[in-house]
C-alpha cells in the first residue's frame, strides 16, 4: 500500500551501465516517476537494508549507491525494499562501503545500554545479566563480562578482555576491549569486536559482526549476514546466502560461501574466496589469491603475483597485479591477464583467455561429444605470448575445434 512520507536514505544497485530494468540513471541526477507507485509493481525501486540489495543485484558485476527516496513510498513485506515516486542517486560505495553501511543499519536499531534500568543486574560473579526482554547489560571493568539474552536486548563489555553477548531477537553485543568477544546470536544482531584480538559473531538473520582489531575475526553464519575483520590478520566469513565478507588488514581472509555472496581481502596475502552461485571475490593484495567456484562467478587478484580462480560455469577470472595468474577452469570460463607478466589460463570447455603484451595464455579444447568416453579428453593444447605471431592485446582468443588459435 502506498503511503505518503518524508525523504528517506536507501540502496541501490545497479548494472555497471548504470541501468536498472532498462531504466538509464545518471549520478546526482533525480528521477520522477508519473505513474503508479507500489513496491514490485511500479516506481523507482531500493532497500533500506544495505545488503538486501544483493538479492537482486549479484555482487561481481553491480555498481552500490546511496539513494534519496521521496514523493510517494511503498514499501515491501518480505525485506526492506521501498518503492518510491522520486529517487536521486547520492555516493557510489564499493562492496566493502555496502558492509559498513549494513552493520551500521543493525546497530542503529538496536536497543542502546541503560544502566539506570531497573532490569539490570550483576549474578553471583559480578557479572552484568540481563534475561528479560528489551534489557541491556554492561561490565565496562577489566575482564567483564555482560549477557543480555532478552529481544532487542544490548550487552557492551568494554574493558579489556571482556565478553559481551546478546543472544535475543535483533540483540547488539559489543567488547571493546582489548581481546574482546561479542556474541549476537539473535535475528538482526550486530556484534562488533574493535580490541585487538577480539572476536566477533553474528549468526542470526541479517546479523552483522565486525572485528577490526588486531588479529580479530568476525562470522556472520545468517542470511544476508556481513562480516568485516579489518585489523591485521583478521579473518571474516559470511557464510548466509547474500552475505559478504570482507578482510582488509594484512594477511585477513574473507570467505562468503553463500548464494552471490561477496568476500574482499585487501591485505597483503590475503585469501578471498566465495564459493556460492554468482559470488564476487577480490584479493587486492601482493601475493592475494582469490577464488570463485559458483557459476557465473568472478575472482580478481589484484597484488603482486597474485592468483585468482574462477571454476563455475562462465566465471571470469582477472590477474592484473605483475607476475599474477588467472584461471577459468569452468565451462566457458573467461581468464585475463593485465598485469606485467602475468598469465592467462582457460581449461575449461570453449574457455577463453586474453592478456597485455607480454603475457602468456593457455588454451585447450576438449571432446565435447557427451555420449563418447572420451567425453572431456583434451583434444588440443596451445600456448602463445601475446604480441607475438600475431596474437593481438586484449583481445580474447578460444581453441577451436582442429587446434587453431581463434578470436573468442
């Protein structure tokens, strides 16, 4: 049912165009829409929840917005989709910008901690309990600890190896201190873990945990969950369909294993994988690997003597650090080699690779008769320098069925 309302902020995805159901936005720009108004059917379309958005929009191949949505709303029982008569786009956020924006979403409606709350109390240890509903419990001393199981209950442990955990309904778990845990378990929870070696978790519905100390670790096992680790060494999995992962300390791995989840790792030999259905995974640093295994997948390593691997169904695999390589094992898969002596490999059936001057890419073509043994059997294999005897930069090339070198 529509409703009229005061402007409000949402995201939005869009195709690299900046289209979106044939519709060509522009940045700054506000749009009007004349006719009916009512989410899934009519108007300009975005989530309130960050990462909602990757329900629509698979992470590898999208572009992230802010957006302004005014004039008539609508909005969507199933998620947080709002339909809207006037949209204007504002910042573009990377994936990792789309992560901080969902946890900051979860903890603004969370319950803040009340120490005057006649439900707060400490148990026989001293510690800071709160089991009813909407309570909130506090140990801000060295090695506290505080519980608030109750929905939309918050637990904050501040001091240094404190323990938080807010196991209820859309609960908010903070430890600050140094070597800190804080747990969330409940739907909507956001645990966040900033001491050094503290760690982070997030396992109900669109959970969100970050630990952003020094060798912190963060888990979002729920749907749409997300999990930043961006101190050194942090680890980072979102585990729920739609999630992301992201790890941008050095030496950080980020895994999303679920459905078009997304995981980053930034840092130095870092390792991003995302192995779900369309899922987007990026090592930008040296000696980073990133691996893609869902169809339609995409893996970039962007570091020095990097490796990415894209082994779905028409994954495409980028190297573009020097010295890096790139891998398309699957059907059809795309492999690119951008960077300074770097590689291109497609081993996949009717795969293609293509590279700058000076890289190598290898091709094979296999049987692809189906109901023959040899269903699968490399048939030809080839290997070229690109800039050499002809082959051109940039351009992809495929196999062909006697061996030859064609343009993709």
């Amino acid at each position: 049912m529509s409703e009229e309302q005061q402007s409000i902020t949402s995201y939005k995805a869009f195709n690299a165009d900046l289209t979106c159901r044939d519709f060509q936005y522009k940045e700054g720009e506000t749009f009007e829409h004349k006719g009916r108004v009512e989410a899934c059917e009519g108007g300009f379309h975005a989530c309130e929840y960050p990462l909602d958005v990757l329900r629509y929009y698979s992470p590898n191949t999208s572009r992230f917005f802010t957006v302004e949505q005014s004039g008539t709303l609508s909005r969507h029982s199933d998620d947080t989709k709002v339909a809207c008569s006037r949209i204007k786009l504002g910042v573009e956020l990377n994936l990792a910008g789309l992560i901080k924006a969902s946890v900051e979403y979860t903890l603004a409606r969370c319950k803040p901690v009340d120490l005057n709350s006649p439900a707060f109390s400490k148990d026989a240890n001293g510690l800071a309990v709160e089991s009813g509903n909407s309570g909130a419990a506090t140990a801000s001393g060295n090695s506290g600890a505080a519980t608030a199981s109750g929905d939309s209950g918050a637990a904050t442990a501040s001091g240094d190896s404190g323990a938080a955990t807010a196991s209820g309904y859309r609960g908010a778990a903070t430890a600050s201190g140094d070597r800190g845990a804080a747990t969330a378990s409940g739907d909507s929870g956001a645990a966040t873990a900033s001491g050094d070696s503290g760690a982070a978790t997030a396992s109900g519905y669109s959970g969100a945990a970050t630990a952003s100390g020094y060798s912190g670790a963060a888990t979002a096992s729920g749907y749409r969950g997300a999990a930043t680790a961006s101190g050194d060494r942090g680890a980072a999995t979102a585990s729920g369909d739609s999630g992301a992962a992201t790890a941008s300390g050095y030496s950080g791995a980020a895994t999303a294993s679920g459905d078009r989840g997304a995981a980053t790792a930034s840092g130095d030999s870092g390792a991003a994988t995302a192995s779900g259905y369309s899922g987007a995974a990026t090592a930008s640093g040296d000696r980073g690997a990133a691996t893609a295994s869902g169809d339609s997948g995409a893996a970039t390593a962007s570091g020095d003597s990097g490796a990415a691997t894209a082994s779905g169904y028409s994954g495409a695999a980028t190297a573009s650090g020097d010295s890096g390589a790139a891998t398309a094992s699957g059907y059809s898969g795309a492999a690119t080699a951008n960077g300074k002596h770097s590689v291109a490999m497609a081993s996949g059936f009717y795969g293609s690779a293509k590279g700058i001057d000076g890289a190598a890419l290898f091709l094979v073509y296999r049987d692809s008769n189906g109901s023959s043994d040899k269903y699968g059997q490399i048939l030809h294999a080839k290997a070229v320098i690109v800039g050499r005897d002809g082959v051109k930069a940039d351009t992809f090339y495929t196999l062909n069925a006697s061996g030859e070198l064609v343009e993709a």
